[in-house]
C-alpha cells in the first residue's frame, strides 16, 4: 500500500483573498514538510511559493511556516501521511503563498527604482 502526505496549502499574494489548493505527494518516513514542498515544486505546479536557503546555503529561519497552527521550520518539521494544514506566518507580511518578508525593515536595502534588497 503507498502511503500519501495531503498538503492543503494556502495560496495567494499579498492584498488577494486566500485559497486552498490540496496537493498529494507519496509518503516517505523521515522525509521533512519542505522535502514535499520541494517534490510539489518540482513535479506538480512550479509556481508554488516557499522560501528555504539551507540546503544551499546552511542558512536558517528561510522556511519557517505555520503547520497545523504551530510554527515550524519546515526543514525539520516531518512529513506525515495524513492531511496536514501550511500557511504563511501571519506575523510577517506577504509575499506569495508561503513565502513572507523575513528581514526585518532595517536590513533591507531599497534601490533607486523603489524596489527593496536584502544585505549579504
């Protein structure tokens, strides 16, 4: 029998209403929320928005969201063959789908065309 992960995930940008789009992806034991965003990604719809940065980068708190109501990273929050429920943090302000603003105002840098940046 091949066990499935439902991910109902909230979709949308910032200053649009939120839908919820449910995606299946097969159940692996030990795999994390953000290894199925990732298979999402690549195989379903590319257009689903999350950030993450720790695989390439050994950064942290790229893929923090909310799961079931609590606040996870989704690196380290486990894949579970069941329905699970993604938002975006409500705390930060939106971007698209899962991905928020992360830097906090005074690190971001604003270009002479009004669009911001984020220091190195």
């Amino acid at each position: 029998m091949n066990l499935v992960a439902t991910l109902l995930i909230a979709r949308g940008g910032s200053g649009e209403s939120e839908n919820w789009q449910c995606f299946d992806v097969p159940f692996e034991p030990g795999e994390s929320v953000l290894d199925g965003l990732r298979r999402i990604r690549t195989s379903t719809d590319p257009t689903l928005a999350f950030r993450f940065s720790c695989i390439n980068a050994n950064a942290c708190k790229e893929c923090m969201i909310v799961v079931d109501g609590a606040t996870v990273y989704a690196c380290t929050a486990r894949l579970e063959a069941r329905e699970m429920r993604l938002e975006p943090l409500r705390n930060k302000r939106l971007i698209r789908d899962l991905a928020v603003e992360i830097a906090p105002p005074d690190e971001r840098i604003t270009f002479i065309d009004g669009t911001e940046g984020k220091r190195s």
